[in-house]
C-alpha cells in the first residue's frame, strides 16, 4: 500500500520545488526511513547551482542530499535486527555486490555504483531530501543513545575522512598537513587526532575556517593562505607560487616537510603545493574533486617518491564511525557536532539552506562549516 510524502526536487539551475510523492511499503530486505536530518555537500550545491556536477548532468527531476539520519518507520520481510522507532545512519552508496571490485571490498568503486542524490546513474537515485525513504536493511547503521540524529548525518562525509587517513597508512608520530578547512578537511583533521598524529596543520583562504580548527582542536596549527595570483599564466609562475604556498604551510623555506598532505580543494595551486610539502617517501592523498585537468610537478614527486593516492568516497567505514562517536572522548575524536552551524527545518527553507550553504558566512558574519536540513 502506497503512502504520500513529501520531498524537495530539484527541476533546473537554483529551482527547488517541494511536492509530493508516493512510497510504496518497503520490500523484502528493506527499511523504510523517515528521514530527520540532511546535511549539504559540495556536490548538492553543485547540481543546485547549475544543474549539472561536472560533465554529469542531471536528466530528470531530483531530489538532492546524501549526507543523511533518521528513524525507522517500517521493517520489510527478511529484515532482522531492526523495528519501528529505531535511529539510523543512511549509507547512500547501492554496489552491484558482484563485480570483482566489490568482492574484494572496494565496493566504493563499483562501476554500477546507485548513489542517492547523484545523476551519475538513469533513472537517477533519489536522494534523502524527501519525506521517507525504502533503503536497503544493511546499509543503516544503529544509533545508540549517546550519537544524535545529526551526527548520523555527519557520518557520511565522517566516513570519507577515515577513508582517507586509512589509505594514507600514517607512521606512528607522522606529521599531517590538511589543506582545506571545510567540513571533510576538518574531519579529517579529527581522524587524525584519532590516529595519533604528533601534529595536525591546516590551511586555507578563510581565516576562520582555520582559526575554528584551532580553537575546538581538530589541529594544532592553522595557516592562512592568502588570496594570491601567479605573476603570469605560464607553467614556470603557477609552481612558483605553489612553491611559495609549500614554504607558508612549512613555516619558511627551511620549514621540514610534512609525512602525509592531504588535498581537500581540487584546487590545481593547492595539490601543486601538496606535492612540494610532503617529505621524501610522503604521501598526498587527493581527496578534493576539483578541475578534472591539471598541470603537475611529476617530478618533484618522482625524484623524492612523494605517493600520489586518490581517494574516492569510502567503503566498510559506517560501522567504525558509529563505534568512534559513541566513544568519541576515549579515542579523542574531536567534537564534530560544532561541524553544524547552521540549521534549516522543513523542505520549504531548502532555497535557503542551499543559499546559506553556499558562503564562507552568513549575513550576520558568522561562520558556515555544515548546514543541515532537519525534517
């Protein structure tokens, strides 16, 4: 029997429409959720500012959001373990469970990878800005009493940085550099402290992105890069200045090298002066999606075997997650919860979030890290 809901679409460029919708009663496997909380990503506010992320366009209405918490309203057949009124992360990413990608637990990178709110996939995969969702069973994740609703919303861009910092393989003692002080580069920041870093720095173009990391210690340094161009557009002046960046985040020219950078922009000049700040034998993990084609000092890596590790999204993390927030003083994970500094309730304020989302600060000048659409 079919139930209407309500949920946010999206039908052209900044064209947000709330309508209604039916859901059908979950099937075998699944869960019905009412969805609570839904954090906006970088890749919402792309494909609500210009309907489109990249060269992926979207072909149909849809409805946004990924990042995503709620409660379980309804068990279908063959689900245990689970009833009605329980609270629950949303893994949003749907593998085809078989290929040899997934078999060897990369499901991450499955080529017939369904992800809720991407366009990536026709028919496209609805995402969590709706009333309630049919999800299957075993991708929701248990809250216990002590992780809110909203911190099951933050596992999501949560699990990319411990996807990230288990793919950097830290050294015990290791020094970290985070370029990018949004919300996953302030998490990564976290899992650092998890992982026992001797010592977090991060940098960005907002000063009070960093100087937040500082204050509720996710790092111990925080540099600010200043908003600067290369004298000219050729090769030679572009790796200067990211030569110029290396040696601001080292502290001075002769500043020591960092064991592990990791690149949150996608910024061309920030992974060009990732490269010139990891040590000899260092690593730059490639965590931010930014311009698809870049100019790169290869070299510069080669010579000193400098790895370059993508990362891309996450697989088997949701459940450690979970296990870390509801321990997050014991293991000294930082207080992500300060992450979320602006909320939004109901679908009809999404024009407004996503407006919000989309500045450094909001008209008051304060902050915006995370914002959240409460439902």
């Amino acid at each position: 029997m079919s139930q209407t809901i309500t949920a946010s679409v999206l039908h052209g460029p900044q064209d947000l429409h709330t309508e209604n919708r039916s859901i059908d009663a979950p099937s075998e496997g699944e869960l019905q959720i009412s969805v609570k909380a839904t954090g906006i990503c970088g890749s919402d506010l792309h494909y609500y500012k210009h309907y489109r992320n990249g060269d992926i366009l979207i072909r149909e209405p849809m409805s946004l959001g990924h990042e995503s918490a709620g409660i379980v309203e309804a068990v279908g057949s063959g689900v245990s373990g689970f009833q009605p009124g329980d609270r629950v992360a949303l893994e949003v990413g749907l593998s085809c469970k078989t290929c040899k990608l997934c078999q060897a637990g990369k499901y991450n990178l499955c080529p017939q990878m369904r992800f809720r709110g991407s366009a990536k996939a026709f028919p496209h995969f609805q995402g969590t800005l709706q009333g309630r969702i049919n999800h299957p069973a075993s991708m929701c994740f248990k809250l216990p009493e002590n992780v809110s609703t909203e911190e099951g919303a933050l596992l999501e861009p949560l699990s990319v940085a411990i996807h990230a910092v288990r793919r950097a393989k830290l050294s015990p003692g290791a020094r970290a550099l985070v370029i990018g002080a949004g919300a996953v580069g302030l998490l990564v920041a976290a899992m650092l402290r998890v992982e026992k870093a001797s010592s977090v720095t991060i940098a960005d173009i907002e000063s009070a992105r960093v100087e937040f990391a500082t204050a509720n210690g996710f790092a111990d340094n925080a540099v600010v890069v200043p908003r600067k161009r290369p004298e000219n557009d050729t090769s030679e002046a572009k790796l200067a200045l990211a030569q110029e960046t290396s040696a601001l985040f080292r502290g001075g020219e002769s500043g020591e090298q960092f064991d592990v950078v990791f690149e949150c922009t996608g910024v061309e000049a920030c992974v060009q002066a990732g490269i010139y700040s990891a040590a000899a034998a260092g690593r730059l993990m490639i965590i931010g999606m930014g311009t698809p084609v870049q100019t790169l000092p290869l070299l510069a890596a080669a010579l000193r075997e400098v790895d370059i590790v993508g990362v891309f999204r996450y697989a088997n993390t949701y459940q450690y997650g979970v296990d870390l927030l509801a321990k997050r003083e014991s293991v000294g994970l930082p207080d992500i919860r300060k992450l979320v500094t602006h909320r939004f309730s109901g679908f009809e304020k999404a024009p407004d979030a996503f407006a919000t989302a989309s500045r450094p600060a909001d008209d008051k000048g304060q902050l915006v890290i995370k914002v959240v659409i409460e439902t």
